[in-house]
C-alpha cells in the first residue's frame, strides 16, 4: 500500500516480501497475488490489483471511462 501507482516487478516482490532471489521458474509470487486478491478483490465491484502484463503488478484503481 506504501507503493500504490507504481508498478512493481515480480522479482521486487519476491524479494522484499520473502527476502529471497526470483526464480522465473517458480509461481511463488501469481500464487501470493491470487489469494491476496481473494480477500481484498472478489466480491467487490472496485479492483485494486491490476497485473501489468510483462512488467508486474500495481495497486490502483481504475478510472472508469465517462460514458
């Protein structure tokens, strides 16, 4: 939450949440995402994570387009 608006690579996360090396071979952190986005995005019209394809993962919310 301290990072919202910035993108961060899976490999930051790893490092900074289980203070180990990234392994581009292992789930580890899609694993930690999808169940971190159970409790804090499923049942709710607003979602907060968004997955930044090939970079990584951001916390924000979307602005919807005015219709």
């Amino acid at each position: 939450m301290r990072r919202r608006g910035e993108v961060l690579p899976r490999s930051l996360i790893a490092s900074q949440v289980w203070d180990m090396n990234f392994d581009s071979d292992t789930n580890v952190v899609e694993v930690a995402i999808k169940r971190l986005r159970s409790k804090i995005d499923n049942n709710f019209d607003t979602r907060l994570i968004q997955n930044i394809r090939g970079m990584g993962y951001v916390l924000e919310v979307k602005d919807d387009p005015v219709t």
